[in-house]
C-alpha cells in the first residue's frame, strides 16, 4: 500500500468520524431542545398524576411494610418471652409493673405539689424533682414565672358598670306624666 492510499484511507476516516460527531452533536441539541421546550398544561397534568400515582403506591407500600413489621416485632417479643423461663417471665412483668408504678406515683406528687403552691392544674406535667420537696419549689418557681393577670373589678354579675343609665326609662317616663 502506497503513502498516497494511506493518506487517502486516513483522510476518509477522518470525514467519517467528522460526520459521525457532527450527528451526535446534532442529536444531542435535538434532546436537549426537547427537553427545554415547555411543556403544555396537560402533559404537566399528565405528569402531575403519574407522580401523584406513584406517591400514593409508594406510601401504600410503606403502610404494608409498617404493618408488617409491628407484627414481626410482636411475634418476636411473643417468642422472646416465650424463651424465658417462668422466673425470668415474672421478673420482667414485675419490672414493667415497677416502672408504671414509679411513673403513676411520680405524676401523683407533680399533681399534689401544684396543688399546694396554687399552680393550676394543666402545669402540673411540667414540674420536675425527685422528691416531693424538689417538684414543689420547683412548682413554686413555674407559679412565679407566670404573669400575673390584672385582677377583675368587683361588680356583681348584673351590675353594668360604667354604662349604667341612671335617669328613668321611657315607660317609666310615660306613667309619671300620662298618668
């Protein structure tokens, strides 16, 4: 093979590869033209109920998994008690039993010490301490850390205040000069 063939041989792959790009390129800014072009109201509805579509199977999906799991979770602590020997059985349940005593008494001592300082009812969640003594200064301190409200006038519960009209009614008016 001469030089001269080489050069032609070269010379027309080259034009092919050029040709080749040339198409790629010109593909390429056809994609992306498609892609950038706006998209009417009802392909964006259409795409709007497809992922719509496909929230709703996903989080169907995620409710059949949780319920699954809560019931694999139970079977497993069904199993795992049921491991336990009645001793140890007993001795968890006495524990758990333990526990929503300490939580019950706990909550009895917030109630009786919000009770004491005056606190009103709804706080008594928020008080903290150990022992009696703690949850009533600390009661004491939520009761002082709470604005003073300005205290309502004294008037009695028909008593219209300010407004009063004091003078005779019409009809009061009528009989005195009408007789």
């Amino acid at each position: 093979m001469t030089d001269e063939e080489k050069a032609k041989r070269e010379a027309e792959a080259a034009e092919k590869l050029a040709v080749e790009a040339k198409e790629k390129a010109e593909a390429d800014a056809l994609a992306l033209a498609e892609a950038n072009k706006p998209k009417t109201v009802e392909e964006l509805m259409a795409e709007n109920k497809k992922i719509a579509k496909a929230l709703k199977d996903a989080n169907f999906e995620a409710a059949n998994r949780r319920k699954k799991l809560e019931a694999f979770e139970k079977a497993e602590e069904e199993r795992k008690l049921a491991e336990l020997s009645e001793t140890e059985r007993l001795k968890a349940e006495l524990g758990k039993r333990d526990s929503e005593l300490q939580e019950l008494t706990t909550k009895q001592q917030q109630r009786e010490a919000a009770d004491k300082v005056g606190l009103p009812p709804i706080f008594a969640d928020r008080i903290k301490g150990k022992t009696p003594e703690e949850m009533e200064a600390d009661a004491q301190t939520l009761l002082e850390a709470m604005p003073k409200g300005k205290a309502a006038p004294n008037a009695g519960a028909t008593s219209p205040g300010d407004q009063a009209i004091t003078g005779e009614t019409e009809a009061e008016k009528r009989k005195r000069l009408f007789g």
